[in-house]
C-alpha cells in the first residue's frame, strides 16, 4: 500500500507538475491571446475611426455628386435652349443674307437704270440745246431780213431764193429730226 501511495503521490507530484506547467502554458496563452486581443481592438477602432472617415467622405462625396449631377442636368438644358437661339438666329441670319442679296440686286438694277436715265438726260438736254439754236437761227434769218431778201423771197418769176430757202428749211429739217428728243420710258 505504501508503494501505492508513492506511486500516487509520484503521480500526483507528475500530475501537479503536469498541471502547473499547463497552466503556466495557459497563462502565457492568455496573456498573448490578451496582448493580441488588445492589439486587435486598437487596429479594430482605428479601422472603424477610419470607415467613419470613409463614410463621411462618401456623404460628402455623394452630396458633391448630386450637386454637380443638378448642375450638369441646368448646363444641358441651358445648352439645349442656346442651342435652340442658335438655330432661330442662323435662320434669321439666312433670311437677312437673301433679303440683302435681293436688295443689293435691286439696288445694282436701280443704279443701272438712274445711270441710263441720266445718259438719256444729258442726251436730252443736248438736243435741246441744239434745236434752240436751230430755232433761234431760224428766228433770226426772217427777222434780220434785209429788203432785197424779202422782196427776192417774195419774187414771183424765178424763185431761185424760194429754193434757197426750200433747201435751207430742208437742211435745219434734218438737223431737227436729227436731234428730235426720243421718248423717254418712264418707270
């Protein structure tokens, strides 16, 4: 019995070693489980302190997106009503552009025709002049007549100044109808 006791108390001594030694293992396991568990909880709070960050940027950057998305959304409707001014105001330009196109070719016609009619005026006006003269030369040969003029004109056997006259009426007849005024259209 004794030899029992021993080898119990042998064992017991083995055991409680045993225990010992496992639960100092223990310790040490706790210890570093702990050592780890705190270095854990600090990066755990540092990575929430971090998401919270992250969020707030989210936020921040989701409010951004809405804003410039409503500023986007004015941009294009600003763009599409110039866009619509434009086209009205290149129609407007197109029908300027033919309207002055059709003005500047009345006016180049008007031109054209003030420029004929002004030849035709100074042409006028030319011919006037000359048959005043030829008029005024008329006048002046019956009016200056000396008396032998008037009694050879009068003469009644031989005519000769009766031709003379004939062919001087017939030359300033001619000079006339040379410089008769021709109609004038008027516009």
């Amino acid at each position: 019995m004794q030899k029992m006791k021993q080898d119990l108390e042998a064992e017991k001594s083995a055991l409680q070693t045993q225990f010992e030694q496992e639960k100092k293992d223990l310790s040490q396991a706790l210890d570093h489980a702990q050592t780890e568990q705190r270095s854990h909880s600090a990066k755990l709070q540092g990575q929430v302190k971090r998401n919270q960050q992250l969020q707030s940027e989210n936020q921040k950057l989701t409010q951004e997106n809405e804003a410039l998305s409503a500023q986007l959304k004015q941009l294009q409707t600003q763009l599409a009503e110039q866009g619509q001014q434009l086209e009205i105001t290149q129609e407007a330009l197109k029908a300027a552009k033919t309207d002055l196109d059709t003005n500047d070719m009345q006016r180049k016609a008007l031109v054209a025709k003030v420029g004929a009619s002004h030849q035709q005026l100074v042409s006028c006006e030319e011919k006037n002049s000359r048959l005043y003269n030829y008029g005024h030369e008329l006048i002046s040969l019956y009016d200056d007549a000396s008396v032998y003029q008037k009694i050879m004109r009068s003469e009644p056997f031989f005519q000769l100044k009766r031709v003379e006259l004939e062919n001087l009426l017939q030359d300033k007849q001619a000079q006339l109808l040379e410089n008769k005024v021709d109609t004038i259209a008027t516009p």
